[in-house]
C-alpha cells in the first residue's frame, strides 16, 4: 500500500492510500460472493448471476463500496502508521476512486490529538480546610455503632414511636381499593417517615392483633392520582417490637473494640474521622489545584475524542445496568431521560475529565515524569488485590503502558498539588457553581485512577472505518441520521434497490 498527500490542518489529518490492483480486484470478488446470495436477476436462480451478469445491470462499480469496506481498516492503519501522528475518534472515508491501472486510492480524514499549551500549574492558590473532628461527630459515630449492635425484641404492649411493628394494609378511596395501597407483612418503623403523613402516627398505641382503621388525606404534591385525596387504610397489626441498644460503657468497648475503655474507643473514632478528613480535604485541594491549572492551559479538544469519551461512558454504565439485570433504556426512563438526553448530560464530564488528562499528560511530559518498574508492578499488585484476582490475569487485561500512564498522571497531580498554596478563604467561583448545577465529576477529582483497560486511541480507535465510509464527512455531526445514506455511492443504491427486488 502507498500512501501519500499527508496534510496537517485545522486539527485534522488527512491522506490518501492506494491499494494496488490486484489487492482491491480479490477484494471486489469477495464483496460479489458475499452479496450474490442476494441479488435476483432475471433467467437466474436466486444468488446463482455471475458477476459480469450482475455488474452488466448495476455498473462495474456495484461492489466498489463493500471492497473499499472491506480494504478501509488495514489501509488506514497503513496510512497512520507512515503519517506518525497521534490520532482521536473514528476515520472518516472521504472520497475513493479507482484508478487507471484498476488500483484504489482512498481518502482518508481523521481528528489529531490536541496539543496542550501549559498555562501555569505551579504556585496556583486554592482553599484548604482546617481539619477539626468536634464531640458531636464522635458521638454520631457512636450512636452509629450502639445501633448496628442493637436487639430487636417482640414486646407485648402497645407500639411507641422508634419500634417496628409488622402490618397488612388495605388502602380504599371512595369505598373502593386504589392501586398501590395494599401490603402484607411490611416493618414499618413508627416515626421513620417512609409512609404518607399521618400513617405512622396513629399506629401509635396499636397492639400485636389489633385492627385500625386510619383516615389519611394525601398531600396536595403526591402523585396526580392521589394528590388531595381522602382514604382510609385498613391495618391489621402482626407483631410490635423494639430496638434495645447495648449501654455505652466499657463493656461495650470492649466488645466492638479492641479497647478496653469507652475513651479510648472515642479517642479512636476521632482519630478515623481525622484521618478520614483529612484525605478527603487533600482531595479536594489537589482537585482544586488542577481545575485552576486547566483554565491556565490551551487545547483545541476535538469532538471526536469527546464524542469517543462520552459513549465509552454510556458503555460503562450500560454494562452496569446489564449486571443488575436491567437494559439501559430502563435505567434512563427510570430518570426520565432518553439516551440523547442523558449524552447531552454527561457530556460536560467527559470534557472535564479529557481537560484534566490532557493537563496532566503534558505536565508528566514536561516534567520527565516516569514509572519504573518496580512502580508498575507494585501497581499490578495492589490493583488485584482491590479487584479480587491475580497479578496475572489483571497484567493479560491491561497493558503495563496503561499502568504506566496512568502513574505518570498521578505523579503530575501530586507535582501541582505539592506545589500548590493553601488558603483558608473559601472561594465562590461560578465554574465550581457550574460545575455543581451539572453535575460533572472531573479526573481531578479523583486521586488514584482506577487500573482498568481504557478506550483504545491513535490507529486502534479506527475499529468500524466501515462506518465511516459510508458517510460523507459532512454527515459526521449526526452519526445516527439516516440522512447519510443519501451520500451513498450510486452503486451500492442500485444494489440495494435489486436486493429489494
């Protein structure tokens, strides 16, 4: 393959690949023994026209398309690798033509990775708060442990509030029942405030047997079918009981601790909260810091490697859906969302967490930042181990390049962070409030990247180059729009319309 006319422009790389003659005619004869099976041609049986036949009608070039198809990754990833540019996003086909001597050049157009210019990223200010576990944290914390260890009891009285009482219920509007308003052995925990308002507090009193007709009027905001409206629920009360919480003492210490008094316990708990606040300020501030450093720099960030960004996200959390036994578009309605919606959502995060690598890509690079590798298996190890499997195995899924990366960006952070300036003056920036009304969750602010295999970029992105070409350049802001058939090669229109046939 030769390529040729490699242009740099606009963030663009474009170039043209020939493929030689003999090449793209094996190429054509497969496209014809793939696609006779379903063409009819008058005085022939279904998939049995010789080629010559079928191009005789349709044009010699009816099945230029599917070769140029089927040419256009490996022809691309020739094309890249003698052109050396870092590439983003999928290829786009933009012209083919058959040449003279029957070989085939095709046009290639693809986006360049960005080039960062660095702004400052040292020195920068940001707010750090002071780190102050106070007695009533302790005490929560407490209180959190008493209950986890508490005893549910049946009792035989009535149902006070903080006691869990087991019911039927049978909720009826107008003498008849509504949906939604029937339950059978539900706990119910008297003052929670998990029913309509109301519910709860007549239960009150209520004993193990009991039956209790309850007047509720639901609130005016509740759901269009109830809202205002006036029930009764009849309840049948099936058992009451209490949670019995162990005495704070050093007995309980001792139980739940390794300490054998209640202060040390304390003393510890304050020391955790400590060191939980801690991390989570330093966090913070390096987050800061790196958001400050990304105003600071300059990149001309393609849609290609957002709009990459952003379906890798969608895979993401459409994996996860699948786990739970849901598809994606149950987990959107379940938002209220549609699937263009919700990428118009998360788009703001996937170009917040490209900003933030990008910096701290370049900030590695300037500053000689390397992993070594005792650094990268110390990685592989303690990621198999947050992972629950082995070295190994982890090493066969991620490449030690990415773990590599992924070290340097995290030492540049830690540069920018180390570098940085402390403030206890809290700052209102209208990014931090922009960032907060949308949502977004940038790379910076996450202190260790996780080691998992990425989206693939450069020449592997181009997986569907299939894709690409058949569409016309124009056509890749509406990647989905059966409008781009419309630049289809006349060729494959009329092979399509005898398919039809």
């Amino acid at each position: 393959m030769d390529t040729k006319n490699i242009e740099r422009e606009k963030g663009k790389l474009s170039f043209q690949v020939t493929v030689d003659a003999a090449a793209f005619e094996t190429a054509v004869n497969q496209a014809y023994l793939k696609a006779k099976r379903r063409i009819m041609v008058p005085g022939f049986r279904k998939g049995k026209a010789p080629r010559m036949v079928i191009e005789g009608m349709y044009g010699a070039d009816v099945f230029y398309e599917d070769a140029v198809d089927s040419l256009a990754l490996d022809a691309f990833k020739a094309g890249s690798a003698e052109a050396g540019d870092r590439t983003v996003g999928d290829p786009a086909i933009t012209n083919y033509h058959l040449n003279d001597d029957k070989s085939m050049t095709i046009s290639y157009e693809i986006a360049l990775y960005p080039e960062v210019t660095l702004g400052e990223y040292k020195g920068l200010t940001a707010y750090k708060a002071p780190v102050e576990i106070g007695d009533e944290e302790v005490s929560r914390e407490l209180e959190s442990v008493q209950r986890r260890n508490s005893r549910i009891l049946t009792v035989d009285r009535g149902a006070k509030d903080g006691d869990t009482v087991t019911i039927d219920f049978d909720g009826y509007r107008d003498g008849k029942r509504f949906q939604g308003g029937k339950g059978e052995n539900h706990d119910l925990v008297l003052g929670s405030g998990s029913f309509v308002p109301g519910f709860e507090e007549q239960l009150i009193g209520a004993k193990a047997g009991e039956e209790r007709e309850l007047n509720i009027t639901f609130p005016e905001d509740y759901t269009p079918e109830l809202a205002g409206a006036d029930v009764v629920f009849k309840v049948k009360v099936h058992e009451v009981q209490e949670t019995q919480l162990p005495e704070l003492d050093d007995e309980f210490a001792k139980d739940v601790s390794e300490y054998d008094t209640l202060e040390e316990y304390k003393e510890s708990i304050r020391r955790e909260l400590a060191e939980a606040r801690e991390k989570s300020v330093e966090n913070g501030f390096r987050a800061d810091l790196i958001r400050k450093a990304v105003s600071n720099m300059t990149a001309d960030i393609p849609d290609a490697m957002v709009n990459s960004r952003v379906n890798a996200m969608l895979e993401d959390v459409a994996r996860r859906c699948r786990a739970q036994g849901m598809s994606l578009q149950q987990y959107l309605g379940m938002m209220g969302l549609d699937e263009q919606s919700y990428r118009r959502f998360i788009r703001p995060s996937a170009l917040s967490d490209i900003q933030a690598e990008l910096l701290l890509e370049k900030v590695a690079e300037v500053e000689g930042l390397t992993a070594s590798e005792e650094e990268i298996e110390a990685e592989y190890a303690s990621s198999a181990e947050r992972y629950d499997t082995d070295v190994e195995t982890l090493k066969k899924g991620v490449p030690a390049d990415v773990i590599a990366a992924d070290l340097k960006m995290r030492k540049a952070g830690d540069l920018i962070r180390d570098n940085g300036i402390a403030t206890d003056k809290k700052e209102d920036t209208e990014a931090d409030s922009a960032d907060a009304e949308a949502g977004t969750v940038s790379a910076a602010d996450v202190e260790v990247t996780e080691v998992v295999p990425e989206e693939p970029e450069a020449a592997e992105t181009a997986e569907k180059p299939k894709r690409a070409a058949k569409k016309a350049a124009a056509a890749e802001t509406v990647p989905d729009s059966e409008d781009a058939s419309e630049d289809k090669p006349k060729a494959r229109r009329r092979t399509r319309k005898k398919e039809e046939e």
